[in-house]
C-alpha cells in the first residue's frame, strides 16, 4: 500500500472533472495507431473500449491501495487476453503510459503536480506482476523490460 500515490491519484482522478468524455475512444484510437500490429485484434472496439479503460484505473488504484484482489485481476486479464493474443509485458506498460499521458494532457493545468509519477510508480508495479505471471504461465514474449 502506498498511502501518498493513492492520495494523489484519487486527486488526480477528480481534476479530471467531465474532461474525461471521450478518453476510452482516444485511448483505442492512439493505442492501436501506436500499434498497428495488434489492429486486426481489436475486433469490437466499441464494446471492449470503455471496459477496458475502467478496469486499467481500477487495477492501478487497486495497487496503490494494496488490495487483495489485484494479484488475481491481473491473472484474470492476461487469461481474458489469451483469447487474442499473447501480449508482452511491453505491451501493458505502452498502454499504461498511455493512460496516464492522456490523463494529464486532458486535466492541463489542474493535474497536480507528481501525480503523474504516482500513477506511474503503480503501474509500474503492475508490470512486473504481468512479467511475474507470464513467467510462470509461459505466455511472456522474451523480451526484456524496459529500463
Ligand atoms: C491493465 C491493462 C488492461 C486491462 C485491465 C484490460 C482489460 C480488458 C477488458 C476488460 C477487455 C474487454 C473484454 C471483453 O469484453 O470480453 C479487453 C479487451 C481487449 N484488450 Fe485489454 N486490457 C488491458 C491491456 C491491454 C493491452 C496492453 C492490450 C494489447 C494490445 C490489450 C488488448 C485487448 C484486445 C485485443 C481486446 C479485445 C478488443 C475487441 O474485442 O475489440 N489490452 N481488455
């Protein structure tokens, strides 16, 4: 549990105010431009968009506040994901990034500041669990981790 980053990221998360209308059909929209390999896999964008940007910031303030059920959220995701492909450590990390970026770029001014460190501390966190459980399930790509 990280009392400071949950603190922060609660904050964060209500500068945001109604600027976050729209932000899982952004989030789609520049992960797979990032992404153009994965493009064929987004078969319903429209359905799993929202579902998945939900679950992403519930994971991440989940971390923050040490509950118990994150370990099995992130097995339970990278399970979901199997139906569509093995996707790397790498992966959840660009898409992590990506939500925090678009957080703060759509708050501006009124994102606090190291809030976005705070995110960034727990989903960096939540990386290494992914690494953790691909390891042991076999499904991780081969790569190494970001430094
Ligand atoms: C913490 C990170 C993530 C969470 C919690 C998450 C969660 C979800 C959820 C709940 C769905 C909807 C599934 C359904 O409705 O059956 C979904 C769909 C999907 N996710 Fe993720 N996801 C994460 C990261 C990623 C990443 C990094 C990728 C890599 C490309 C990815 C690829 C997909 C694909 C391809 C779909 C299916 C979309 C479609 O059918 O159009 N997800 N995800």
């Amino acid at each position: 549990m990280n009392t400071d980053d949950q603190n922060l990221m609660e904050a964060s998360l209500l500068t945001l105010a109604d600027r976050d209308h729209g932000m899982p059909q952004e989030l789609f929209e520049k992960f797979i431009a990032d992404h153009p390999q994965y493009a064929p896999l987004f078969l319903n964008p429209e359905a799993a968009r929202d579902r998945m940007t939900r679950e992403t910031l519930e994971v991440m303030l989940g971390q923050a506040a040490g509950e118990w059920w994150v370990d099995h959220t992130v097995v339970n995701f990278i399970d979901l994901h199997k139906n569509y492909a093995d996707f790397s450590p790498q992966d959840y990390a660009a898409w992590f990034a990506l939500v925090i970026n678009t957080m703060a770029a759509r708050a501006g001014d009124s994102w606090p500041e190291k809030a976005s460190a705070a995110w960034q501390r727990q989903a960096d966190m939540l990386v290494e669990k992914v690494a953790a459980t691909e390891a042991v399930t076999g499904t991780a790509q081969q790569q190494p981790l970001p430094s």
